[in-house]
C-alpha cells in the first residue's frame, strides 16, 4: 500500500513537472490574417492601400517618410530561461514621390545580423575632483563668494543676486 502510494505521488509529481515545461509562444508585431492577405503589388498600390490592406506600420522610415516597416517576431519562452526568437519577418514597402509602392522586401530571421556595442563612456568636461576635494573644498568659502553676491551687505544671503 506505502509502496503504491509512493509510486502513485512520484509518477504524478513526474508529470506535473513535465508539464510545466512546456514552451510558451507568444506572437508581437504585425498578424497577417486570412480576410486580409498581405500581398502587396509594385507600381500599383498605393499609401492608402497599403494601409488599408495592412494597417498602420509597426515603423516609419526615420529619415524618410516613404519606407514602412511592418515587423512581426515569435519568441519561446520555457520556464525561467530567457526567451528565444523562433521567427521573425520583417516586410519593408518602399514607396516613390507619387505615393505608388516602389518596392516590397522581406527579411527573415537569417538576415539580421549581430552588433556589438561599445562599453567605453563619453567624457565629459570638467574637472574630477577626488573625495577629499569634495569634502573639504568648500571649507573657507563663504555663500555670497561662491555665487558672485556682495559681501559688504550685512546679514544678507549668499544666494544669486547677493541679497538684494
């Protein structure tokens, strides 16, 4: 009976973690979908067309209003480890001067590339000053030096402007 019992919790407790460990797919971006395809003609849709058919772009070109990006991506999520992109595609719709599309590209995820961000820091100006600089060095200076005031009023305040 113990034994049962045994075999009975770990099998259970066996499936319930195998369970757990199914991925999650979740989809972001831009979702073709069956009553509107996303086939796009060169030369004779148009902006108004486009986004019709298509909808609004995920992205407009930043320095050209004339390239749309329409981005969707799936990534799998399993447990705690970090998510992975299974899929992506990215439609880029390219249209002339008169708003006629141009030119309709797909990329996929073979095409995106790896960047390697530099970690070195802009300096800025000024002088560094060390800790010790920091504590002591406004020891001696009176408020009204500090912002330009003038010194001769009596009782007056060390802020801008000197008290007047």
């Amino acid at each position: 009976m113990v034994q049962a019992f045994f075999k009975t919790s770990c099998f259970a407790f066996l499936a319930l973690s195998l369970g757990a460990c199914n991925p999650t797919l979740r989809t972001h971006g831009y979702i073709a979908t069956q009553d509107k395809p996303q086939e796009i003609e060169e030369n004779s849709d148009t902006k108004a067309s486009v986004l019709a058919r298509l909808g609004n772009p995920s992205i407009k070109s930043t320095f050209d209003d004339n390239t749309w990006y329409y981005l969707t991506s799936v990534r799998q999520r399993l447990a705690y480890l970090r998510p992975l992109t299974e899929e992506r595609t990215i439609t880029a719709v390219t249209f002339n001067e008169d708003g006629q599309v141009e030119k309709v590209a797909e990329y996929g995820i073979e095409n995106g590339q790896y960047v390697n961000f530099s970690d070195r820091e802009t300096p800025t100006r000024g002088r560094e000053l060390s800790v010790l600089e920091q504590i002591f060095g406004t020891i001696g200076r009176l408020p009204a030096q500090q912002f330009g005031g003038n010194q001769d009023i009596p009782g007056g305040s060390g802020g801008p402007g000197g008290g007047r």
